[in-house]
C-alpha cells in the first residue's frame, strides 16, 4: 500500500511540476517548499480526506518525509495555501481533464444552501458579511444566512463547475454567468444534455441555453400514488402506497 502510494504521488508531482515547468521563478531565495511540492500535499490532503490542515501535516511528517524534505508549519503552510488559490484550481482543471468523465456529454446541476451563521452577534462580525446573504431552502423549509453551492456535475460526481453564490440571486442568473465564464467547455461537447429540477424551469432560459448548444431536460416529478385502506389482521386499517 506504501509503494503504491509512493507511485502514486511521484507521478502526481511530476504531473504538476511538469504543468508549471515554464513558469520563471520569482528572484530571490528559493522557498524551502517547492511551489510544486506545496500544490502536491494539498492534493494529497484532499484525496487522503484530511480535513483538518494540523491533522494532515503531522501524518505528512510522519508518513512522507522521505517525498517531501520540508513540510511547514501548520501557520506558513495556510498561509501559503490561500496565497496559492488561482494555482490550486488550475490543478483541479488539470487532473479532472486525465478522466474519462471529463468528456461526458451529460451534465447535472442543482444547489444546496451553505449556513455560514446561526445567530445575529455571529451574521455581524463575520468576514463574509457583504458578500453572505438571507436565503430561504425550500426543500428543508427555513431561512438560513450565508451562500448558496452551485455544482454541475457528470452522471458519475465529477464536478465540472461550482460556484458560491448569494443565495438572493435567481438560481437561473447564477447557471448563466457560469456557462458564460467557462464558454470553452460548453463548446468542446456538441450536443450537451443539461438536467435540473424545477427550479431551473423558464421557456426563455431554455431558447438561451438552446442557442449555446444545450438541451435543458427537467426532472418531472410524477403525482403521488393514490392511497388505500388495507385492512390486517384484526380489522385495523392502514394506509400503504398504491403503486401500478
């Protein structure tokens, strides 16, 4: 398991060194952890499902010392992580393109709110205050302060597109500026199937995506099945589902 291991972060590292090969250095002193290596233990964390960044930096130091000489702290290694965001997704990008998935011709989209603040002291002093908003979840029926998550996916989870939003803005206004931002994928998959629940429904935003290429198909929940009375065993009545 180690060896495979091993294998499989060498040839990660040189996937991504290799992406970012032709990028001049800044001057200076050289840091002690490669732009290379920094973006190879962030992956590495996500694909280990280490949530906590201290958690995974000592079994990092435990575990692949021998991979990567130095490891920061936890303080210099967050730092350089937020710093390093625009790199981090254009390695997302890259590894997601190695996938056959990446090329499917159907997509899945559909959002969830994201709770940022449960109480009015916690809505006033966040960091997200001006960007965060109050929203309402119609399918768990209550109010809720913070974002809303964005994703479409293909048929099998891989996301293709996300986005934060604020949850005041239409579901639909949000889909469009997203196709729009990354206009290229759209067009290197002719014929591409788009599904969405209700939420996304407007004969004017089908004829948009039309014109773009895209067949929007909605989810089309049927009624519910009729109920009747079942009678058991001592008279007692019941309701059960009839489904035909």
């Amino acid at each position: 398991m180690t060896t495979n291991l091993d294998t499989l972060v060498t040839a990660l590292y040189v996937k991504i060194d290799d992406e970012w090969a032709g990028i001049a250095r800044l001057p200076g002193r050289p840091a002690k952890l490669s732009h290379s290596e920094l973006l190879c233990l962030a992956v590495m964390q996500a694909m280990l499902g280490f949530h906590c960044e201290a958690r995974w930096l000592r079994h990092a130091r435990k575990h692949y010392r021998h991979l990567f000489p130095f490891i920061p702290q936890d303080p210099g290694y967050n730092k350089r992580l937020r710093a390093a965001l625009p790199q981090i997704k254009r390695v997302i990008r890259l590894l997601a393109k190695d996938t056959d998935f990446w090329h499917d011709t159907v997509w899945i989209t559909d959002s969830t709110p994201v709770p940022c603040g449960m109480s009015r002291p916690t809505v006033k002093r966040s960091e997200l205050a001006g960007w965060a908003n109050y929203g309402y979840c119609a399918s768990h029926s209550r109010f809720f302060w913070g974002l809303r998550l964005y994703l479409v996916c293909t048929p099998a989870g891989m996301p293709v597109l996300w986005a934060l939003a604020d949850p005041k803005l239409g579901e639909r206004e949000v889909l469009a500026a997203m196709l729009e931002v990354d206009a290229e994928l759209v067009r290197a998959r002719p014929g591409l199937l788009l599904i969405s629940d209700k939420g996304f429904a407007s004969k004017t935003f089908e004829r948009s995506l039309s014109e773009q290429g895209i067949t929007l198909s909605r989810v089309r929940w049927g009624r519910p099945c009729p109920r009747r009375t079942a009678c058991g065993a001592g008279g007692s009545g019941r309701a059960v589902r009839a489904c035909g």
